[in-house]
C-alpha cells in the first residue's frame, strides 16, 4: 500500500512539473554569417502560444516545460528545441536548398513555385547583392538560361539589349518590364531596392496578351516589415574603371614598312625612304583611353512597420565617368528617391504605393558608327603626333597623289581633336510608381485596383563648333546649336478579382478575371540655332544665336496610343499533383485601323507532379518530379503608330498662280489591314530536385513561331509616288520566323556543416533561329552597311536566320599565276586577280564570279549560351564569381577602313609577300583588287568566355558590432568584367547594336571597362 501511494504522489509531482510554463527567450540568428533573423516564426508544438522575432532576432515566449518550440522562417530550415525550463533558447537556422512552397510572381496573381506550369526563373536580392551590377539588366546575364544580354555600347549609360529566347521580329525585341505593376525599365531602377526579378519566358505570359510576346520580366521591389522598429541600411562602393582592350595595331616602323611595299606593289614611290627614325610613334588608343576612372556608388534607406502600417524609403547615387573623354565628355549620372507604404485600412481593405523619382545626366560620343572616336583611334597612323609643334591638334592630311603616305581620306580626323571639340548635354527627370488597393469582398474573394504611371521630361543640348580638321566630312563652316525637349507619358489601369476555392478538399480553384486600360501620349520639340556667340559651348543657347538659315530650323511630334484588355484564368489543380491553366485577353489598340482593332490571346498550361503520386516511392535521391507543358498566342505592337493611315509628313512642290510652292504630301503609303505581329509559344519542362532539395535540375524544350512579322518599304508601283521626297512604300504583315531550342539548368545549394555553404549554379541554353517567310516581292529583307557604298551585308530570308550575313566565300590566296588563271575571272569583283589576292569561290559553279555567288557567310545570333555561377559562406567570409559563355556567335570586323594610307592591324604582319608566305592576308598594295569586297575574311568566330563578376566579403561578428548599435557590417572587394577569353580581334564580341539586321556588324564598339571596387553593407 505504502509503495502505490508513492508511485501516486511521483506521478502528481510529474504531471504538475510537465503543466508548469516558463518564460524562455532567446535569439534566432543565420548558420554562417551570424546576422539575425527579423520575423522568424516561433511557435509551442500541439499548443496554442506563438510569436514571431522582432527586428533583432529577439523573441519571448511562454510554453510547458517538456514542450517543442519550432522555429520557422521561409527560405530556412525548420529547427526544433525542447523546453527544459525557463531561460534562453538561442538558435541558428540553416538557408534551405530549394524552397518548394516560396511564392512566384507570375502576373495579376502569385503561385507556389512547385505549382508553377509555365517556364519561370527567379533572380533574387543575393545575386544583385554580388554583382553589384551598374545597370540591372547585368544580372540577368548568365543567371537565367534563355536570357542573352548585350551592350550596345561600355560608355557610362549606354542601353543593354536583353533578349529572352533569341531574336523573333525584325522590329522590337525587347520584354515587357513590370516594376510592382507599372510599365518601367530595369535601368531606371537602384538594384538595392529589388527584391526578386521574375522572368516569364513562355505561354504563361499570355495573360499580357499584345505586350508578352517578347517575354515579360516581372521586379519586386523591397517593402517594410510589419512590428519591426526603423531599420537603416547603408550600401557604398567606389571603385575605378580601365580598358579591357586595346587592338593590336601597327607602330610607325610597321606601318612605314607596310606602305612601302604597298607603294612599290602598285608602282609607285615608296613614301618613306628612311625608316629607320620611326620608331614606336603615337600609340593612338593610349592617347584616348583614360585609366583609374572612377565609379561611385551609394545608397541610403530606412524600413520599418507597425501593426497596420508598413514603409521602405531610399534614395541612391550612381556617378561614372567614362574610360574615354573624361568627366567633362563622357560621364552618366543617376539619382533616384523611392518610397514604399502599405497600409491596412481595415482586415479586408489594404492599400499600397510604390513610388520612384529619377533624374539623370550624361554626356558622350556617338559611338559604333563610321567616324567614332575609337574608328578615328584605330585608323590613324602611329606616325602622326597628337600635337603639332604650336601645341594645336595636328589635322591628318586628306591625301594627295603627289605626296605618297597622305591619303587618310576626307573622314579620318584627330580622335584628341575629336573629343575636345565634342560638346552635348543629355538630361531626364522621370516619376514613376503605382497606387493600389486590396478588398477582401469574401473570404477568399480578393479585388484589386492599381493606377501604374510614367512621367518624363527629357532635353538635349548639342553643340556643333565651327572648325576644320583639314577639309574633312566633320568640317563645321558655321557653328549651331541644337536644343530638344520631350514629354512622354503613360498610364496603365488595372482592375482585377482573384477567388480561391476548393471542392473536398482535394480540386483546388483559383479564378482571376479583370480589365486594363493603357494609354501613352508625348511631344517632342525640335530647334537649331546659328552662329553661337564666341564660337562657344558657354554661350550654346538659341537665345543667344543671331544667324539664320534658308530652311526650316524647327520641327516637333506627337503621338496619342491607347489600348483596352479584358483577361480571365483558371487554375486547378487537383492534390498539388494535376495542375493546369487556361488563360484569354482580349486587346483593342488605336495602333491598328478598324479591320483588325482587336485580338484574342488564348494560352494552356499543364503540370503532372510525379512526386505527388502513390507509386512515387520516397527516397533518399529523388525527392520532387514535375512535368509541364504550356501553349499559348501572344502578340506585339512594338511598331510606329498611324501605319494604317496616310499621314501628310512627306514633300511636295505645287505650281499656285505660276508660281513654285513648297507644301505636303502624303509620305508613307497606308495599310488599313495592318495587325498584330503574333507569337505562338509552345514549352515542354520537366523540374526534378534531388537529394532533399539540395540540387534542382530543370529542362525545357521551346518553340517559338513568330507570325505577321512586320516587313517596311514592299515595292508598289512608283505610279503611286512613294517614291518622291519623303515618300515611302507600305508596311505589310509579311514575314515569320521561328526560334526553338532546349534550355538546361542545374543548381546546388548545401550546408557542409554548419559553417561552410555553397551554391553552384550552371545553365546553358541551345537556340535555332530560322526565318520560315518573307513575302515581300524580292524573297528578302537587306540590312546593315559595311565599308561605304557596298550592298547592304546582311539579310532576312527564308531559310537563313534573322540578320545573317550575305557575301562572298573566300578559298585562301593565289600563290602564283597559274593559280590564277586556272580559277574563274574574277574581274566583275572590282578587278581582275593577280597572286597575292584573295581567291573568291564560284559558289553557283557557273565558270562566274559575280553577285550571284554571295550566300550565307555567317551569323550573329550565338549557337547556345551559357552560365556558370558560384557562392561560397564560410563563416563571416563570403565569395561569389559569375561566367558567361556565348558559343557560335559571328562578328563582322567593320572598324577597319578601306583606304590606301590608313593604319592597319598586326595580322597585316603575315601578309602574302611572295608564293607560300601566307594563306589567309592577301598582299598589300595601292593597285585596284577586290580584296575589300564584302566576304568572310572580315567575318570572324567572336564566340567568348567571361568572368562577369568576382567578389570575396567578410561580415563582421555581429556580438562585436551590436555594441556599436550595428546589426551587419560587411566589406568587400571585387571585380566586374574581370577577362574575356576570345580569338576575337575587336573590342568587344559581346557587344551588338541591338538591331535585328544589323546586331554583329562592329564599328568599333567601345568596350564594357573592367571594374575594380571596394564597398560596404552596414545596417544599423
């Protein structure tokens, strides 16, 4: 008896120890960097108390001893601790591998990334964080497959073109971009303040309708916390920028030699007897590049929320100078101010705004073009000194035929002479932003009206100096001054519902229905002024101009475009393992004229979640399957308006009472039956992730039909008068093209204990571009220009892809006369062919060498690209690097230029001099040949490998800066656009102009510089 009654008594002492609850507290932190974790969900296993961790990592909390305590956060692993009793828990959670349930942007709604039908990629916060990219759009390079982004240019503010998928119209290639629902650009913004960047790459952008058809990159933006105290945040770095190139050109004694035998080859005297005295000379593109450019960059914001309220305001500021002209020349300067409020007005009514305002400066040349500053740098000879003996620029000769070695021609100019007489001043003021509004009409049933805007006022200064460089193109008799102004704007409306329902618990429904009203309308102004007082920049202002001109000084535009949407989708799926999407938009636009006004774009999405099904057994390898396919029609309306109308902006003279008068007429020819260029996408996807998460993998198939391409000037009848000033033929849906290709993405993302993380990422993309129809009369589209007065090199065709290049195939060099004779005539070339010369191919085997054998010779758009990108945490260290590779990619080197006496590159050295001396640089001399022609020998292999990014940082212990009020202090150094591994000669294979007939066409493209910089993240 006396042992039950003390087996009773332990029990009743157990169980009132086991009820008792007790204060614990603690703070929840991140495996490796030690910073804390804000919002951290803390919650008593199979109880009811909770409470989430404040803006320090803090948390209090009562619970049972005996209890569990989770410890959840999205993005982190889960951590479990046992309550023993009251006193601190202090934990540390882990980044998870591949966060399945994390929310994805996909347009008017979000989705679970593992219920995601369509082909979607997300580039987080971290990635900006490493790259420190000066213009967003730099991020996207080698992060996401099936994106390609080029520079048309490394001056400070030069447009990046990006491309999702290849090049698919002849017109605008660019994606649609949404910055928390507004039409915007991705330049515009500070990467500090993005979130996430999502980029829809297939169908499942359909619900855009005639804006999606490039694909669409959706931006998030940062916002503030909610219960979480004033937060600032402090990002810095400064840095300076160099060359990554220079050309390898002839020095005096080289060039001197060259012309020698180039004379003596033509019989004529050779322009320098002595050499000998030459040396090096000028090294022309040390004269104009600068070194230790400087870049800075800061930015400043503060966020923090109440229970209701939540806000993030910041501000930034990016100053770069460029690595050619100085800061008076070539300098981009770019101030932003953000602000961010979300307020809930009540449990069901939540309002929001996200508003931007940005200004910008810079001054620069025009560059890849005939006549640039490096075009001038690479031509002119090394024996020519940048000064002459009075301290003035030395003008380069035009060239006489009594004096051998002068005939630079009436283009080649000083390039020092150039860029101080280059005077231009470009300035924007840009507001931009959304305000919305969310109401819960049920449960479950959410309504949302959103305004997005822009606002912008742009103006230009440029001034032409009146001065002679020796009786040059650029020669300015009389100065002027031109001075611009533009207003453009836009609005977009949109109204919307979402309702989420379910049937059993088991078919999950999700249905959104809305409309969107978009307008955008502008003016431009136009003016010259003349004779600016004291041939001065000072004093550039038409206000001050006293001259007059005989014709028109002035002219401006405007244009008014709306548009009208109506779009619904469904989504189901059934248990998160059958998933599908229907979507229909319906567009109205003033673009078109009343016989194609409106267009229907429908789009399906599927997905089968393998992982999800009973015969799925769960193992220690394959841990999530999904396949998914998506097919939809998108359209564009990237094109001029009024195309359907005929407009009175062409000329014409009229006889009025005898007498000549100078009016109007109608300029481009009209086309009522104008419509909607149309992309007809087609994906096939399959995700797998392995090993608990830790390494994803995913596939996709595209196709890609772009039909009604837009194709300018189809021959009609000149009886019409298209042909007379200002005249021009019409705009016809005339053409098709398809890109297709596979995609390929691998990502592994692991702790090594709890100290070391490392995420790897690798993905390549293959794409096939190939023009499927182009009726236009002639069977294709010309485009480009190389050298001067050639045929256009490049061209739209069917069964060629977009752009290629067309001319002639060379087959080596003729070593001898018999060689010669032996090969067809090639005189119809430009002159008939000695030893020495380039032999042609008789492509069309005819016995003839004419324009009849020029055939495809190349291509700019790259076989498959791909990228590799690495981050390591050890601890307070980090390090992260970023490569891209572009394969198969052709380049035409066009920044040579064809004349007698102008400098030449090194490869010049391996010359044909004599029979088996060279295969592959024909001789030099002044006599006639057709050398020059358009042919392969100016087309070069510019595939490359590059190391975009590499950065290595260290956090400071946070125990040791809490003291300090400091929640993150981090230091870094790093280097972007660190090497570029190619066999191409110029300056850049990276580069294009953006243009779909003439994007590998290389004027001289000035080089993206490398980049070295120290910064610091501190939070406080």
């Amino acid at each position: 008896m006396k042992s039950k009654l003390l087996l009773i008594t332990f029990i009743l002492i157990s169980s009132f120890c086991f009820a008792q609850e007790v204060e614990v507290k603690g703070t929840v932190s991140e495996v490796g960097t030690g910073l804390t974790i804000p919002g951290v969900n803390v919650i008593v296993k199979n109880g009811t108390a909770s409470t989430v961790t404040d803006m320090d990592g803090n948390y209090i909390i009562n619970a049972p001893v005996g209890s569990t305590l989770s410890f959840s956060f999205i993005g982190y692993e889960t951590v479990e601790q046992t309550v023993t009793g009251a006193g601190v828990i202090s934990v540390s959670l882990k980044e998870t591998s591949q966060t399945l349930e994390e929310v994805v942007v996909i347009g008017y709604g979000t989705q679970r990334k593992k219920e995601v039908t369509g082909a979607v990629s997300v580039v987080g916060a971290k990635t900006l964080e490493d790259m420190n990219p000066v213009k967003v759009e730099q991020a996207l390079q080698g992060t996401v497959s099936g994106v390609n982004v080029t520079t048309q240019s490394g001056k400070p503010g030069a447009a990046l073109n990006v491309r999702i998928r290849g090049i698919a119209t002849n017109g605008d290639n660019a994606p649609l971009v949404l910055i928390d629902g507004y039409i915007g650009s991705l330049s515009d913004i500070n990467a500090n303040d993005i979130e996430n960047i999502t980029v829809l790459k297939d169908a499942q952008a359909a619900i855009y309708g005639t804006s999606g058809a490039n694909g669409v990159i959706l931006v998030t933006t940062k916002k503030g916390r909610k219960n979480s105290k004033a937060t600032f945040s402090y990002n810095a770095y400064t840095g300076f920028q160099q060359t990554t190139r220079k050309l390898p050109l002839l020095n005096a004694s080289e060039y001197a030699l060259l012309l020698n035998e180039k004379y003596a080859n033509g019989g004529q005297p050779i322009p320098f007897p002595n050499v000998s005295n030459l040396g090096e000379g000028t090294n022309w593109q040390d004269e104009v590049f600068d070194s230790g450019v400087p870049i800075i960059n800061h930015d400043l914001s503060v966020s923090g929320g109440g229970e209701k309220v939540t806000y993030r305001v910041s501000g930034s500021h990016l100053d770069q100078e460029g690595i050619i002209g100085g800061a008076d020349k070539s300098h981009f300067e770019r101030n932003t101010a953000r602000i961010s409020l979300n307020a809930d007005l009540s449990d069901k009514l939540k309002m929001y705004t996200n508003v931007i305002f940005l200004t910008t400066d810079s001054q620069g040349f025009n560059e890849n073009v005939l006549g640039s500053v490096l075009f001038n740098a690479i031509n002119t000879p090394a024996i020519y000194s940048p000064y002459d003996a009075n301290g003035n620029f030395t003008v380069l000769p035009t060239g006489s035929s009594t004096i051998p070695g002068s005939n630079l021609g009436n283009e080649i100019i000083n390039p020092l002479a150039q860029i101080a007489n280059t005077y231009n001043d470009y300035n924007l003021k840009k507001l931009s932003g959304t305000f919305g509004a969310d109401y819960e009409l049920i449960k479950n049933l959410t309504v949302t009206g959103r305004v997005g805007f822009n606002t912008q006022n742009r103006d230009e200064r440029i001034f032409n100096k009146q001065i002679s460089y020796g009786g040059k193109v650029f020669d300015n008799v009389r100065s002027s001054v031109n001075q611009n102004a533009f207003d453009d704007n836009d609005y977009t409306f949109d109204a919307y519902a979402n309702y989420k329902f379910n049937i059993n618990d088991a078919h999950n429904f999700t249905a959104t229905v809305g409309t969107t009203v978009f307008k955008t309308w502008g003016k431009g102004l136009y003016a010259t002024g003349f004779d600016v007082p004291n041939n001065s920049w000072e004093f550039a202002d038409i206000s001050l101009t006293t001259g007059f001109a005989d014709n028109k000084t002035v002219s401006s535009y405007s244009y008014d475009d709306r548009r009208l949407s109506y779009f619904g989708r469904i989504q189901y799926d059934y248990k998160g393992r059958y998933l599908l999407s229907g979507m229909l938009r319906r567009d109205s636009s003033t673009k078109f004229g009343a016989n194609n006004r409106v267009g229907y774009f429908p789009s399906v999405t599927g997905g089968w979640v393998l992982s999800e099904e009973s015969f799925f057994k769960e193992n220690n390898i394959l841990n999530f399957a999904k396949i998914r396919a998506s097919y939809g029609v998108l359209g564009s309306d990237r094109f001029d308006s009024n195309l359907y109308l005929g407009l009175l902006n062409g000329e014409a003279t009229y006889v009025f009472d005898g007498a000549l008068a100078n009016g109007f007429a109608i300029g481009a020819l009209p086309n009522p039956d104008l419509k909607w260029e149309e992309a007809r996408k087609f994906d096939l996807g399959l995700d797998l992730n392995f090993f608990n998460d830790k390494l994803e993998f995913v596939a996709d198939y595209f196709k890609d039909t772009r039909a009604n391409l837009l194709i300018p000037n189809i021959p009609v009848s000149g009886i019409v008068g298209t042909y007379a000033p200002g005249g021009q033929n019409p705009t016809l849906n005339a053409g098709d093209v398809e890109n297709k290709g596979f995609e390929f993405a691998l990502t592994y993302n692991d702790y090594i204990g709890d100290d070391f993380h490392i995420k790897a990422s690798y993905n390549i993309t293959f794409i096939k571009n190939t023009v499927t129809s182009v009726n236009n009369g002639t069977g294709f589209f010309a485009g480009g220009e190389f050298g001067v007065g050639q045929p256009q090199p490049t061209r739209m065709e069917v069964g060629h892809p977009m752009g290629y290049f067309y001319g002639y195939v060379t087959d080596g060099i003729f070593q001898n006369a018999e060689e010669v004779a032996a090969h067809p005539d090639q005189s119809a070339l430009g002159a008939a062919a000695q030893p020495g010369d380039i032999r042609f191919v008789d492509v069309n085997g005819d016995g003839v060498l004419d324009a009849d054998d020029r055939t495809e010779i190349g291509d700019p758009i790259p076989n498959a690209t791909m990228g590799f990108n690495l981050q390591l945490d050890y601890k307070g260290f980090d390090f992260a690097t970023y490569l891209f590779a572009s394969i198969g990619n052709d380049m035409v080197r066009n920044y040579e230029r064809n004349l007698t006496d102008v400098n030449r590159m090194s490869y010049a050295l391996d010359r044909w001099t004599g029979e088996g001396t060279s295969n592959s640089v024909p001789r030099a001399t002044t006599a006639a040949t057709s050398n020059n022609i358009f042919s392969d020998f100016f087309v070069e292999d510019a595939s490359y490998l590059r190391i975009q990014n590499v950065q290595l940082g260290y956090t400071v212990n946070p125990d040791f800066t809490e003291k300090a009020g400091i929640t993150k202090l981090r230091i870094y150094a790093g280097v972007n656009n660190l090497y570029t591994f190619t066999k191409y000669r110029g300056f850049d294979p990276g580069a294009s102009s953006g243009a779909p007939l003439s994007s590998g066409i290389d004027f001289g493209f000035y080089p993206v510089p490398r980049t070295y910089l120290i910064g610091l993240n501190l939070n406080f």
